[in-house]
C-alpha cells in the first residue's frame, strides 16, 4: 500500500502532525513508533510543566480532528478545564493514537517517492512525504570530572527530575552536583533540596537565571526563561536553601577544569540539566546515496543534505525547533509543547 504521507514519531509533535494531516485530507498516513506512549512525554509524569494548562487546550483543538476527539471524550479534557488555566500541570495523561505500525525506522530513501524501511522486519513502505517527529534526549557532558581522584557517580537527568526516584539514591552523606541554569536544572535543585536528605548541593552554571515575562500579547524569553514552578521557586526560594552553593563558570572553556577540581572533590553524585539533543536519525539517502550532512530550514522544517533540500521532508518538533524573533529582536528556537 502506498501512502500519501508518513509521521515518524508519536510524541507531541508526531500526534500534532498526524491530526493536521487528518484536517489536510493528505492521507491514508502511516505512522511510525516504537512505543506509541506520547514519546519522552511520558516519562516526565512527576515533572511540573513550564506551560500553562489553557495553552494545553490551544493545542489539544487546534486541529479539526482533535476537536471531534475531544467531543466524544469529555473526560481528559474536562479535568484540563478543571485545572487553574494559569498554573502548570503535570505531564500525567497518556494520548490516545489511530491505528499505527509500531517499529523503529531504519532507512529512508527518496527516488520517486519515499521508501521507509523498519528495522528488525525489513518491512518497506512507500508514502509521498515524509516528516520527522523523532524528538530529543538529554544532553550529556562532552567531559568528565573525573580528575578529582574519587567516583562520582552520574544520575541521569529523567531520574533527577522525578521526586521519587530521585529520593531512593540520594543519602544523607551525599554532595550533589547540578550543572546548568535552564527550568530542568532549578527543578533538579528543587527536588534535592526539597525531597532528599543530601547534606549539600554545587550548582555549577554559566548563565544568570532568566525569567519569561508576559507582556501584551507576546512573552519576553518564552522560549530560554524560567516559567511555572520552577520560575517561583527560583525567585522566592533558591537563595534561602543554605546547602545549595551556586558556582558561575568561567567564560573561557580552558579554565572551567580549574573550577570543577576546586569543588568537586568532596561530591559524590552529579546531574547534566545541559539541555537536549536530537535523536539518531534513520539512515537517509536519495537514489541510494547516503546523505552525510542532515541539517534543516528553522522557518518551515524543510529537511536538506550536503547538496540541498529534500523533497516532501520535513522535520518538526523539539529535534527541528522553529527560529523565533520575538519584538525585541530576541533570537530563541521555539521548543514548548504549544509551539
């Protein structure tokens, strides 16, 4: 069966697409996932989000399709319209999907159209166009602390972002270190310093702590600001924390391995909040030539290799974030789940 478009990816963005591409009537549309959960989403169920819960519901109508979803299931909707339109809200509810193919892709190539294939059955598809909704993962350190003479054990930034989880490794002998300044790292210290009993956390970062601001009708640092929870926590209660000591880097890279050894001889657990970054692409090639160089358009997504745009190829999301000029001149990339 030949397919008019193709999703990759059942996290946000991929379920965004799909229902527009409903909207479009650009189907019968195959859709691609390992696991179908809502993608990364779903591991974040204990995280408190940085969007406000009526912007959750901008984007769960925003499309035709999952408004006549919403109207035959009131339920999950419901307790989003119960909830404080202002506040944030836990990434606690599964999405329900249509009927999908569940694999991973391994390959793409473009001839004619689109040839998928999924790894493990070698199983091919072949579909008009193609979008990548493949998302991101938590960025780790390019270098190691390690030269401070002693183990320091590394937790992964899912785990430190979970109370619970976070609370079941951290005693009360450790020293943490938290490196970064973004919303992941201040909910981090927020969990240690809240749910945990270590006896003192490092926070290493290079930037000031920058807060969103609501102007009229646009949001100043929307994309890079602290928000919610995290963003009233880091106002009101971060300095009086007395076991949290804050360590600005330095600008020049040559000397930040001074400041690691100065402090980190006495930590003994340690968590990247350092951002994200895109996931392994598939194999992608056009006329069976392996493309080397991936890159993409930040206006509209259009997918190009080392010798120029791909047809029918997009990519969206977290991993293709939109380049945003805000009326200050401010470069962000959109990356917030109503993007």
């Amino acid at each position: 069966m030949r397919f008019k478009s193709a999703v990759i990816g059942a996290g946000p963005t991929g379920i965004c697409a799909v229902g527009h591409l409903l909207d479009l009537k650009l189907h019968p549309i195959l859709w691609i996932d390992p696991c179908f959960n809502s993608g990364r989403l779903s591991s974040y169920q204990n995280v408190p989000s940085n969007t406000k819960v009526k912007l959750f519901i901008e984007f769960a109508l925003n499309c035709n399709t999952f408004k006549e979803i919403a109207s035959q299931n009131d339920d999950v909707l419901n307790a989003l319209l119960a909830t404080d339109q202002d506040s944030g809200c836990y990434y606690d509810k599964r999405y329900k999907t249509i009927k999908t193919d569940k694999g991973n892709v391994r390959s793409m190539n473009l001839s004619e159209n689109w040839c998928i294939e999924i790894e493990g059955s070698g199983q091919k598809y072949y579909c008009d166009s193609a979008i990548l909704a493949t998302g991101s993962h938590p960025r780790e350190s390019r270098q190691s602390p390690s030269e401070t003479h002693h183990e320091i054990t590394s937790i992964h930034l899912d785990v430190a972002l979970d109370p619970e989880r976070l609370g079941q490794i951290i005693t009360e002998d450790d020293t943490v270190a938290v490196v970064g300044s973004s919303h992941s790292a201040i909910l981090v210290l927020k969990n240690l310093s809240q749910t945990t009993s270590c006896k003192s956390i490092l926070n290493f970062y290079r930037e000031e702590l920058k807060f969103a601001e609501y102007k009229d009708g646009w949001i100043l640092y929307d994309n890079t600001g602290l928000k919610g929870q995290a963003a009233t926590w880091a106002r009101n209660e971060l300095s009086k924390v007395q076991k949290i000591k804050r360590i600005k880097l330095p600008k020049e890279k040559n000397k930040e391995k001074e400041v690691y050894l100065a402090h980190l001889r006495g930590c003994t657990k340690i968590v990247y909040a350092i951002g994200f970054e895109r996931n392994p692409l598939p194999i992608i090639s056009v006329n069976d030539r392996v493309c080397r160089e991936i890159s993409y358009n930040p206006k509209n997504g259009q997918i190009s290799d080392e010798n120029g745009p791909l047809d029918n190829c997009f990519g969206f999301g977290i991993a293709f974030p939109e380049k945003t000029i805000d009326p200050m001149g401010n470069v962000e990339y959109a990356v917030g789940l109503f993007r």
